[in-house]
C-alpha cells in the first residue's frame, strides 16, 4: 500500500460576465431621474461584487472550476508538484501527476494507494475523479471518491478528528494546524484565484506543498 498524501489548488473557468445577474431597476416610488440613476449606479457596485464572489465561488464546482495545481508525497518521500508554471493544460498536468506516480513505483500494474489529506472526500477527491470523467482521463489507480475515512482507501484529516455525521466537528485545515502548533501560513485556498491572475505561479506551488506537509503532520500525529 502506499499512503499518497495529496492536495489540489483550483480556479474558476471563463469569466464574472458568464454569471447571470437581476436586472437592476428602481423601486417604483423612484420619480426623479438623478435619484434613480444614483441608486442603480449604487446596486451595480454592489452587484458587481456579488458576481466577483459567485465568479470565484465557481471553482468549488468541477463543472464550472479546473485543476491548476497538485501537490502530493508518498509516505516520508520528497513532495511533488505540478501545475499551470510548468503545464498548460489541465488535461496535461492531471496526467503528469498520475504518470509520475506510477513512475516512482514501475512495478506496479495497478496502485493500491491511500490517500491522505484535509477535506478530500468532500472536495479534492470528487473533484479529481469529475475531471477526469469530463477530460477523458482514465487514472491508473481508484480514486475512491465515495470511500469512508479511516479505511484502507482514505484518511481524510477532517472527519477523523470530528464526527462524520456531525458537520459542526468539521474544522478547518489552518484551525486544525494551529492547534497542533504549526506555523500559520502566509497565504491562503482564497488567494489562488488572485495568484494566479498575478502569474504568481510561485506563491501557488508553495501553498499547495505547505498543505500536503501539514496534512502529512496531522496524519502523523492523529496515528499515535
């Protein structure tokens, strides 16, 4: 078996006029032109960070985000990334992830891999497992997006420490590093979007590899 310790870094696709707003119009009480034309400039401010926020909020979604970077280590090994600085297409660097994979472990017809992060059932690992689907990518190993924590096909950090029926145990990955006593990170999952816009490529990679090294501490420390 081979504990894959492993994390995704995602950003929306197309752009914040793909996303469908109201019309704004005026209550009808609203007479004077001046007054009307003040309050629609008003709610247009105020629409146009809405539709920032629900732009960005599609990257939670495989059918409206992508795949921009991956970091992941096996066991104590070095971590590894790939992503948008040195592979343009997703298609290409989901593909660069599993081939490397296999690469380290040429023995092996098919992995038997358990995969270990923060929150993967409820995000990384359906959201991998969609991209692939809707790219046509066939893993050469089970991404088993619908396994429970604990098995012998995932640890996810975040429903071992709590409850997996209670969401109200579900903390976060920054709260649960904290605790444990490890520095705060610089950046974070909210600020890839930016980054990236910023062809900050660097600040991503660094991100995502100081997530598969905290989760790779939580796991370790959860296993005592």
């Amino acid at each position: 078996m081979l504990d894959l310790y492993f994390d995704i870094e995602c950003i929306p696709t197309g752009s914040p006029s793909d996303v469908e707003m109201p019309e704004i119009t005026a209550p009808g009480n609203y007479k004077d032109p001046k007054k009307i034309a003040e309050y629609i400039e008003k709610k247009e401010i105020e629409q146009d960070a809405s539709r920032d926020k629900l732009f960005r909020d599609r990257c939670f979604d495989a059918l409206t985000g992508e795949i921009i970077s991956i970091a992941w280590a096996i066991g104590d090994d070095a971590i590894q990334t790939t992503g948008c600085w040195n592979l343009s297409r997703e298609f290409d660097l989901i593909q660069d992830f599993f081939d490397r994979v296999v690469f380290g472990y040429p023995t092996h017809k098919r992995l038997f891999v358990r995969w270990i992060g923060h929150n993967i059932l409820k995000f990384d690992l359906p959201y991998l497992w969609q991209r692939c689907v809707l790219l046509n990518i066939k893993p050469p190993f089970l991404i088993p997006k619908n396994a429970r924590s604990g098995g012998d096909h995932v640890f996810d950090t975040m429903i071992e420490w709590g409850n997996q029926y209670d969401k109200s145990t579900w903390k976060s990955q920054s709260v649960l590093a904290k605790a444990f006593g490890l520095e705060p990170q610089e950046t974070g999952g909210a600020d890839v979007y930016d980054q990236w816009l910023a062809k900050d490529y660097e600040a991503i990679r660094t991100h995502n590899i100081l997530d598969v090294e905290e989760v790779r501490i939580l796991h370790k420390r959860m296993m005592l």
